[in-house]
C-alpha cells in the first residue's frame, strides 16, 4: 500500500503497472487522477501551490489506504500526491486500487479520494490576476466523506 | 510526569495560519494545565492575530504528535502541536 508526496509528476500508466505486477488475480483496476483547473469560484487561476505537513501527512494517507483495504475487498492502493508550484491541467493526484472485480475497485477509489479530500493535511494557494488567496474548505467535499460513515461499501 | 513539571511543546503553524500569525512556529512552555484548550487560551491571550485567528468559531485543526486532537488532548514536555486551517488537498 505505497503512498508517496513527491514535487515531481508522475506517470499513471508506469505506476499502475508496478502496482499490478505479477499479481494474477488482479481483475479491475480503478484509478483516479486529479488535475489543476485554471478556473476556481469565477477567478482564473495562473498557478498553484500546495503545502503539506511532512510526517502526518503521509501517515493520514496510509491510514486512508489501510481503510480503504479494511472497508473493501481489494488488493492494493496506491496514493501519490504532489506538492510544490503547480500550474493549470498539471497532475495533482493519482489514486489506484486494485481488485478482483470492478465495483469494489471504483468504490475504493472513490472512498480513498473522499476522505483524501477531507482528512489529509494538503492545502492549496492559488494565484490569480487579483493576487494569492488560501481555498478554502468546501462543504459538498464534507458531505462526499461523510456519505461513506454509514455504508461500508456504498456512497449514500 | 512529575507533578508540576513544566510542559514545553512546539508548535507549528501551517498555510494560511503560518502567515497570518508571521511565524511558522514557536516553542511554548504552559504553566498549569496542559491541554490543546488551555494551549489556545494562553496563545489568544497574546491578543492580534492569535486571539482573532484562533477565536472559537474559527476554523482551527489541531494535531498533537502529527494525530489528530481534540480540545481535551493532554500536552506532554516535548509535544509537536500543529495548527491548521481546513484541508484542501486532492
């Protein structure tokens, strides 16, 4: 269950091969990426920069992956998260999971960015023409976690 | 821990409460109780930007040894406290 924070990018297609390698009953692969918009709440953004703390914030996303792997009836996880100056369709996070069967796959993917978004220590500046601003917390990424308290295998 | 014994802890500030508190971090010494609550009355009381960044109703995470805290967390001599604002990663 690897997770990394890393400034450099990362290739999705090289990570899932090394995830699924050798692994014969691998039968789904989900995977999720996501990316630098140049639009956030009506303000073009030029460029990014995301800040972690070192230390909890790798051990906040095994301790996502290792739920994840509890929850769900899969084989593996993969978390890669980048920090440092991003700017617009740059990646920022790749998650892959990786199971006998497709809906479990999605499903953890989905659970592992769910609660990436609410419970790992990242926070993002943005630049735009009117100067820096800190994003602030949205409350729907609040309710996307808090869909999966209830139901261990099913959003809502 | 002895009785009395004084409780230093360091603290980290991270994003935005970095900057609006000028510091990425300081060390403490707490005089009588040490917990995450008595910690944020003692750093309000310096009043400007603690008192109004860390106001109750803020928006104010806390990790005690890179765990998550609550108000009720004890401190212990030699604790990392780090204050953050709401995560925004992904």
């Amino acid at each position: 269950m690897p997770v990394r924070v890393q400034l450099d990018d990362f290739d999705a297609s090289r990570e899932i091969a090394a995830l699924r390698a050798g692994d014969p009953r691998v039968g789904a692969v989900a995977c999720f990426i996501g990316t630098v918009r140049d639009v956030n709440d009506d303000a073009d953004v030029r460029s990014l920069t995301l800040e972690h703390y070192p230390g909890m914030t790798e051990a906040a996303l095994q301790s996502i992956a290792d739920e994840a792997r509890a929850r769900f009836d899969i084989y593996d996880v993969l978390v890669v998260h980048r920090v440092g100056e991003l700017r617009p369709t740059d990646q920022i996070v790749l998650v892959a999971v990786t199971s006998a069967h497709r809906g479990e796959a999605f499903d953890a993917c989905r659970f592992v960015m769910d609660y990436l978004k609410t419970r790992a220590p990242f926070w993002k500046k943005e630049r735009t023409p009117s100067g820096e601003r800190w994003v602030e917390a949205r409350a729907s990424d609040d309710d996307a976690a808090a869909r999966w308290r209830d139901d261990a295998s099913e959003p809502r | 821990m002895r009785d009395h014994a004084p409780v230093t802890v360091r603290l980290v500030y991270l994003a935005r409460l970095r900057e609006a508190l000028g510091a990425p971090g300081e060390s403490v010494a707490l005089a009588g109780e040490a917990t995450v609550s008595a910690l944020l009355e003692s750093l309000r009381s310096r009043g400007g930007a603690f008192a109004s960044e860390l106001a109750s109703g803020r928006p104010v995470r806390i990790a005690v040894n890179h765990a998550v805290a609550a108000d009720s967390t004890p401190l212990r001599d030699g604790d990392e406290v780090a204050l953050f604002p709401p995560v925004t990663g992904g």
